[in-house]
C-alpha cells in the first residue's frame, strides 16, 4: 500500500532539525513530505539545504492543523496518509504493524501507535496514549490518560485493539475514507478535528485501532501550551462542535446542556484558581459555539447513520468521586 508520512509544519524549523532524523532512518516504506503552513521562519531553506529528498508543500496561509492538512493532502498521492506532528521521534519497525493492520483489515480505516512521553520515555504521552475513546458526555480520554492521570508504560497495552479516535500527534487513516468523510472539519481550526473525524467514521460504520507493537515519543505542546487560553479555547469549543454534529439525534439536546453545565463548572475552577484568562477562554468558546450553531447543526443533517449510542461511561463521577484513574479500572 503507497504510504506517505505528512508532517505538517509552522514555524517549526528547531523541532525539524530534532526529530526528521529519526523519521528518515526509520521510514523506508514511506514517502515523506512536510507540508508548511505558510512559516515565516526558515524552515523551507533549511529543508532544502540538508534534506533535499524531501517532497515540500507550501500552503499558502496558516490554516491550522484542519485546513492545513486538508489542502496539503490535496496534493499527496498515496493510499495511506501518515499525519505525524513536527515533534514526533520514531522507532524502528514503526510503521510496519500499524499498514500491515489496516491492509488486513478493510473495515479499519485509521489507526495510531502507542504514544508515549518524549520528556519522561517510561510514561505515555497526554494527546494520545494507548488509544482515544469518550464517555457519556462527549469528554475525550486515553488509554493510559485519564484527565491529567498518565499510567506509567509497563506493557499493559501493547495489544491491538478498536478504540474510539486516534490521535492527531500519529494519524494513520486510508486516504479514500479520509476524503469520503470529506476530511478534517476546518472550522475547528486545530484540536479535536481527529474526534470528529473518527466519529465521523463511526457512524459510517467503519472501524479506528489501536496497534500497540509500535511506538513513537511525542514531546506535546510544540505548537499550543496547555497554559495558552486558545488552547482551553479551542479544546472545549470544539468538543461540542463534535457533540453537536455527531452525537445520537434522542439525547443530542441534553447531552449538550449537561456539558454546558458542566463546562460551567470547570469555567468556575479556573476561576478560582485565579486563571481568570481559562476561565474567559470557556466562555469565548461557548459564544463561538452559539454563533457557529447553524453552520455547525447542518453538516449533521447529512449523516444518515447518526443515531448511534456509544459510550456508557460516566467519567467524571469515576474519576472524581470513586477514584478511578487508571483506564483498566473504569
């Protein structure tokens, strides 16, 4: 199967020079691009100086993760796109598991390896982990991150399992599902476009995985810290985008109200952990959502297999009240 490892790029040149040399040694079976996002740094110069058999794409503006890859992929012919953050070192043999998975499988249509902490090697990595799923009320979690609890790496999940969304930091995804789902949302702009994504999947009854016999190293918050309010901006605006197009049409109403409430109530921790700019980032995004609520609410209308209930978990009483803070305890 024609693979092509995409890394998209702004601004990115220190983390290139980091982290390419690990993706070139251990990346035989791929074509690798950079797609950048209109960098006004040297990243293309430097490019073309050391790794010149490297196929470069230059988008015109920075239209963030969603639409910078959208128009990047435009221009990549391969059966098998890899997205893979700029931040990223690989392993050996990492690509091989995750292809043969999806060549064996048909109704797989995107999968990601086991990520785990650039920083700290023996722990998993927060975006990603052991794989993504949510719980009742749209919040995302990972095997092996449950909110701000990361397991330590002792090879509990070196499995291959379905889970519910792959991460963005190493996507692997069948290019003809990627473009029949009509690819990443861009009014997401960045964050949470894979959810949507693999939701979007689900509810064409296709299938993500997890392949737990490769593994990357991703450092995280290269782009956006999680001290950066866009960041709380964009995360919970995002997550109800995705509950608003996605979610059973029974319950989609209520779901939304309760996260709203609950949202609500995050918005009041960070208040009173004096950061006041979170919790003016939470009402930004709820303002966005408001605005955005038609737009948004149409491309639902599409989706003729929308009715489909998912998750049963209630995360935030299991982690919160009877301490479960381990995926394998939920």
């Amino acid at each position: 199967m024609k693979t092509a490892v995409v890394i998209l790029n702004w601004n990115g040149k220190q983390l290139l020079e980091r982290f390419l040399p690990s993706v070139i040694a251990y990346s035989s079976e791929a074509l690798i691009y950079v797609a950048d996002n209109a960098s006004t740094d040297d990243s293309i110069s430097f490019l073309k100086t050391f790794y010149p058999e490297i196929k470069i794409i230059q988008n015109k503006e920075n239209g963030g993760f969603a639409k910078g890859y959208n128009d990047a992929l435009k221009q990549v012919n391969a059966e098998i796109f890899v997205l893979l953050n700029s931040d990223v070192e690989v392993t050996q043999n990492w690509l091989t598991p995750v292809l043969n998975h999806l060549k064996k499988h048909s109704e797989v249509v995107a999968a990601q390896p086991k990520i785990l902490d650039y920083k700290n090697k023996n722990h998993f990595e927060y975006a990603g982990a052991a794989g993504g799923f949510i719980d009742k009320f749209g919040y995302p979690f990972c095997r092996g991150r449950i909110f701000n609890t990361i397991e330590e790496d002792k090879g509990q999940y070196n499995d291959i399992v379905p889970i519910f969304w792959a991460s963005g930091a190493c996507f692997f995804v069948k290019s003809a599902a990627f473009w029949e789902a009509g690819g990443f949302d861009e009014d997401y702009f960045a964050h949470q476009e894979e959810i949507d994504l693999c939701w979007r999947f689900h509810n064409k009854n296709q299938k993500v995985s997890y392949v737990g016999t490769s593994s990357v190293y991703h450092l995280g918050g290269a782009t956006l810290k999680n001290s950066n309010p866009k960041k709380t901006f964009l995360n919970f605006r995002n997550s109800l985008f995705s509950i608003l197009k996605n979610a059973p049409r029974k319950q989609l109403f209520y779901l939304i109200f309760v996260r709203m409430l609950l949202d609500g109530f995050a918005a009041a921790q960070f208040l009173l952990s004096l950061q006041p700019l979170h919790f003016l980032a939470i009402g930004k995004a709820h303002f966005s959502f408001y605005v955005h609520f038609k737009k948004i609410y149409c491309k639902r209308m599409n989706n003729k297999q929308i009715d489909k209930y998912y998750n049963l978990y209630l995360l935030l009483y299991l982690y919160f009240f009877k301490d479960k803070k381990h995926f394998n305890s939920l």
